[in-house]
C-alpha cells in the first residue's frame, strides 16, 4: 500500500514529464464561465479561495494566509525542463528528506513561478512551490536547498486552461490573461501592485498544475496574476 502510495505521489510530482504536448484546449471560451474548483481538489488538500469576481476569460480570487515550501530559482530557457528538475526535489521532501525526517501529504497545485528573461534565446528564471498542507503550516519542515514561503492574503486573477502545459503555448496562455483583463480595475490593481514592489512584482505570472500525468481528460491548469488591494 505505501508503495503504491509513494508511487502516486511521484507520478503527480512528475506531471510535467508529460509536456510537449500542445493540446492546450482553453477551459474558458467567449460565452463561457471558468471552471469555478478544480476537480482535483475534491481528492487531496488544496488552498481555500473565495471567488470574488468571475467574466469571461478569468476569475478573480482571494486567498487567505498560505504557506509553500520553494525551490531556489533554476535558471532554463524551458520551464518544462526547469520543473522536471524542480520535482524531483519536491518529491524528496515529501518522502522525508528533511529536517524533521517527517512524510507530508500530497496537495495540489504545484505552482511555478515565472521571471522571463528579456531575449527570445536566454535564460529565465522558474521556482517551483509545493502547498504545504494546513496541518504541517504552523511549522513547517525545513530542507536543505529549499526554503519556505509564506504568502499573505491576496487577490490572484486566474486563467484555466486543459491538456498538458508545454513551453510553445504556456506564453499565448498567459497573455490571454492580459488581454482578457485590459480595461478593468483589476488590471490597474495588479499594474500598481507591481510599480509598488508588493504582491506579484517577482514574477511575471505562476503556473498553476492539478493532476497526475494518468489524468488524460478533464485537465486543470491555471495562469496566475497575484496582486494586492490596499484596504
């Protein structure tokens, strides 16, 4: 049973395995609402959200206090091989290669964090992040090579999208985001959060994945914009 446990485990740490393809189908279509929960998350621990807003295109959420536990930035020009790289890290950590020697449950998403670089050819900069599950939040394990992250509250303007992320589209993926939000408040809010070095000013945007690589239907993936609203 716990072999096949860690066995689950790997194969939802090493989804990104999976890329290269470019079936990248939008979940939001015009006339269309964004799925509102990842089917996923009715299976393993995710972070809560309120959803403040939803048009077509994106979703607008708020996210209380969550705690990640972080790769250091890996320097590729693929964020596909970045996060390969990235996984295998993540996946020991939750087997137990700690300092508290401790087994941690599985959650969703993986996040990746993306600060792209200012040539088409060069390098950019990816840090991968595991939701630590609630339980393990008031202290979570430190790690070698890793270190934590504890996010304030804060708003995300969020994208979903189907099939396997892949470098060729996950670009088209995130300007669509934009587009779908120019001309709204929201674009002003997440604009300014970045002049004023707050929520969402260390990378350009994060992707967002929910499923094992077995999962070939009902596919969940998400772009995200985080950003803050003074109150």
């Amino acid at each position: 049973m716990a072999a096949g446990l860690s066995f689950f485990k790997l194969s939802f740490l090493l989804s990104l395995l999976s890329g290269g393809s470019d079936l990248l189908i939008p979940i939001s279509r015009p006339g269309s609402e964004v799925v509102k929960f990842p089917p996923s998350c009715n299976r393993i621990e995710c972070p809560s959200y309120e959803v403040i807003h939803a048009a077509n295109g994106y979703e607008i959420r708020r996210y209380d206090t969550t705690v990640w536990i972080s790769t250091e930035p890996i320097q590729d020009i693929s964020l596909v091989d970045a996060t390969r790289t990235a996984f295998f890290q993540l996946f020991a950590y939750i087997q137990g290669k700690n300092e508290y020697h401790e087994k941690i449950e599985m959650t969703a998403p993986v996040i990746t964090q993306v600060s792209p670089s200012d040539g088409p050819f060069c390098e950019s900069s990816f840090t991968v992040s595991f939701y630590v599950p609630k339980k393990n939040q008031p202290d979570p394990a430190p790690a070698e090579n890793l270190h934590i992250q504890k996010w304030s509250p804060r708003y995300v303007a969020v994208r979903q999208f189907s099939g396997f992320v892949s470098d060729s589209s996950i670009g088209q993926e995130a300007a669509a985001l934009e587009k779908s939000l120019e001309g709204t408040a929201w674009a002003n809010a997440i604009e300014k959060s970045k002049e004023d070095g707050g929520v969402g000013s260390d990378s350009a945007y994060t992707v967002a994945q929910y499923n094992s690589p077995f999962e070939f239907s009902g596919r969940v993936n998400e772009i995200w914009l985080p950003f803050q609203i003074d109150d």
